[in-house]
C-alpha cells in the first residue's frame, strides 16, 4: 500500500506535524522486476507500482528537458496525493550558466513543476553543483535572492561536490533563505551534516548499505524530522537496490 500521511508523520516538539519521505532518484527502470516491481508491470505502470511502495521521487528528467504539462499531469493521476515530487534543477543553471543570469530558465523551470506545487505535492528542488564548481558565496547569495524573487515559496536544496563549499559563509547564505544543505554521500564524499532550513534533503549514494547502517539511517532521518519535513533519495541504478532500502528503512519507520 502507499504510504498515507500517518504513516509517515511524526510529532515536532512545537506541536507541527513533519514527515519522512523517502524514494530514488527515478522509477523508470523494468530491470527493477521481478524484485521490487511484480513481474509482469507493464513500463506505463511502473510509477504506479512504484508509488504503492514508496512515497516520493527525486525527477532526474528535469536535469535535461523540461516535462509538458500533459506528461506532470500523468505523473501525478499515476500517484496517489500522499506522495511527493521532487525535481532536479535543469543542467542550464548548474552547470552551464553555473548559477550566472539564471531568471528566465529559473522561471521555466518553476512553470513547469508549478502543477504539482498547486496540487500540494512538490518536495524540493535540488540544484546538484559540478564537481569542479568552487565555493563562491557572493555568487551563492546572489543566485539565492534571484530563486527568491522567481518562486519565493520554493524549496531549495543544493548539492555542492567541491569541498571548498563547507564552510560557514556556504551555511549563512543558505539559511538566511531557508535553504538546506543537501546532505550527500557516496563512496567519494560525504558532505557535513549542517542544517540550514526547516527541512532536510538527503542524497543517498554510497555502493553499499548494512542493515546496521540503514537502521542507523532510519534514525538520522527521524532525528531530522524534529524540525520539518525529511526527503531522502537512494541512488537510481539498472540493479533494484535502491528502492529496495527505500523501501526497507520507510517499512522500518512504519513499524
């Protein structure tokens, strides 16, 4: 069954309701039967059947092409309304123009997740820096007070892979926006455990993950919960170990 919003809902101390979401960084992947989709899923069902399982996604399609209108709406009729999305930022801001005079794709790209905003079910918007990107927190401001100014409801979550970024400038910036520092890990680099807004964004990425180390997750994640909504996303691979522990730590917060 898909998650409903009690599954997955836990008590701030201020008395505010936050929730754990949890997925991959997309869903489009038939290799993922016959262990995590039944068998015989047909490809134009497997966001469905993705979605009885796990309660959101990360859409890496975002990072190349901007969806229609008609393709957002079938994502969303395809997922029930405890589910949520959440899109990578378009290649354009953060890699070519490299957060440099990014109004017009910025206002583009907000138009188009702008029907899953309006329906209540947008996550974040991550914005995932190259690696060879260095820290510049004039630059970061700026682009922050520009996002602002085109959606100031939005979630902003960035991915930094230079370490340079690790810093209390990096940090100041990000939270005077409410912006979160989108908590990375792989088997290269794992970024500092700061949070800078009233939400939190995880990037799941590491080759390999215990039992022990997911149930530690688990409770990292709910730690994080105490003082707003969580997002967390494994990695996205033709093997399903991904959604597998996707689904192993949301059915451990279940129980």
């Amino acid at each position: 069954m898909a998650a409903s919003q009690s599954d997955t809902e836990r008590e701030r101390s201020d008395g505010q309701r936050s929730e754990i979401w949890i997925g991959c960084s997309g869903w489009a992947y038939p290799s993922w039967r016959p262990a995590f989709y039944p068998p015989k899923t047909p490809v134009k069902k497997l966001l469905e059947a993705y979605a009885s399982r796990l309660n959101s996604v990360e859409v890496n399609y975002t990072f190349r092409s901007l969806p229609t209108e008609a393709i957002v709406q079938g994502w969303l009729a395809a997922t029930p309304e405890a589910f949520r999305f959440s899109f990578k930022a378009p290649q354009r801001i953060t890699h070519f123009n490299r957060l440099r005079n990014c109004s017009g794709v910025l206002a583009a790209f907000l138009g188009s997740v702008a029907p899953v905003a309006a329906a209540g079910r947008l996550g974040v918007l991550l914005l995932q820096l190259p690696p060879n990107f260095a820290v510049d927190a004039v630059l970061l401001r700026e682009f922050l007070a520009e996002a602002h100014g085109a959606g100031p409801g939005a979630r902003l979550a960035f991915e930094f892979r230079h370490p340079s970024w690790f810093a209390e400038p990096t940090y100041a910036a990000l939270a005077e926006r409410r912006a979160a520092l989108c908590v990375a890990e792989s088997d290269e680099l794992a970024t500092p455990e700061v949070m800078t807004a009233p939400f939190a964004c995880y990037r799941l990425r590491r080759s390999q993950y215990s039992e022990q180390e997911l149930g530690e997750l688990r409770t990292r994640l709910q730690e994080g919960a105490r003082a707003g909504e969580v997002f967390a996303y494994f990695k996205h691979e033709e093997e399903p170990d991904g959604p597998l522990r996707a689904a192993a730590v949301l059915e451990g917060l279940r129980a």
